[in-house]
C-alpha cells in the first residue's frame, strides 16, 4: 500500500457562515499556511473521506475547491515561516515538505537514552 502523500487544499467559499464550517472541518485534516490553504498528509482512502466532508459543506455552483498533490522531491522556496515561533514540525512527511517549501531548518532528532 502506498504511504501518505501530501496535498494542497486551497477553497474560495462565498457565504461567511459557510467558510467558517470549512475552515473548521479543514483544521482537523492539515496545517493551515493561510485562512483558505492547508497542507494536507493523506493516503488515497483518506482523501477521498476529506472530498466527501468538504463537498457536504460548499455550494459547488458558488464556491471553489482545488486540491493539488505536492510533489515528494527536494527543492522550494524561501518565505516566512507558517509556524509560530517555538513551534516545530519533525517527523512526518508532511513537516519534511513543508520544512523544504519554507526553508525552514529541522532539528537534528536523538534517540531517547
């Protein structure tokens, strides 16, 4: 079975009342990197139950949904950081894309004695 991959949610919701219960559906599945855009860790089967709780929350003739799925290679850009200061993401594949896109340095993990 194929790992988690990691996906770009990015949403344009017209009604107030409506982006706020996206928004806050969408703070269960990812890292938020603006009010609309999340970074998403997710295998296939998952994301197809993410799919499934946005589309019970927009209107598809008003409002936009996009998900891209980010590649897992090396590189990105530089930017300020999405996290605030003291907040560090280790560990997954999500916090090592995410690290990449942002230029932002991971702590060297030791194992506990």
């Amino acid at each position: 079975m194929a790992g988690p991959k990691v996906w770009l949610v990015a949403y344009d919701i017209r009604d107030p009342k409506r982006l706020r219960r996206v928004h806050r559906f969408m703070l269960n599945w990812g890292t938020p990197l603006q009010y609309s855009v999340f970074a998403v860790e997710a295998r296939a089967k998952d994301l197809n139950r993410l799919k499934a709780g946005l589309f019970k929350r927009i209107d598809p003739a008003e409002d936009d949904l996009r998900i891209y799925a980010i590649p897992n290679r090396g590189g990105g850009w530089a930017g300020m950081a999405i996290q605030k200061d003291g907040i560090i993401l280790t560990g997954s594949p999500l916090a090592r894309t995410l690290a990449s896109l942002h230029a932002i340095p991971l702590p060297e993990l030791k194992p506990e004695k």
